[in-house]
C-alpha cells in the first residue's frame, strides 16, 4: 500500500514535559534551544511537526537532549490511509 499523504506528529512536548519533572525546572524554548545548540525557530518547527527542511542532525541533536531512546520518540509519522492508491 502507498500512502500519497502523510501526518507527522510532534511529541516535542511530552519529552520536554518528562525533562522539565526529571530536572524539576522549566524549560521554554529559548533554553531548549540554548542547551540544545539547535536555533530557537527550528525548535519551534519541530514542535509544530513542521520539519520539511530540518535535517537528521538537528533531529538527533534534539533527541540526545532529551534523552529519547529513539526518533519516534519526538516525532511520529502517521500515514492517511483514505488518500492510497
């Protein structure tokens, strides 16, 4: 089965949720992005799942700040069946 149209969801938020408990701090943007060495605007596109032009790199990056053991973790791609062919 091809699937013509894809969803990507975000779980930015559920990793910096278990970060901020683990550390018992907040963590906006501005300093995930400072930690991460990931621009503030790239953070935000990849909370927003809006990673067209944001390369593996900046993925992994994100992933070992927030200790994820996997990309799935921080992003999930979730196919829309009702679009095959």
């Amino acid at each position: 089965m091809y699937y013509q149209s894809v969803m990507l969801v975000s779980k930015y938020d559920n990793l910096r949720r278990a970060k901020e408990l683990r550390e018992g701090r907040d963590l906006p943007i501005r300093t995930v992005a400072k930690e991460s060495g990931v621009a503030s605007s790239t953070v935000q596109r990849v909370k927003k799942a809006e990673v067209e032009n944001v390369t593996v790199a900046t993925i992994a990056r994100l992933c070992a700040y927030f200790e994820a053991q996997s990309i799935s973790d921080l992003l999930e791609w979730v196919p829309d069946p009702k679009t095959d062919s």
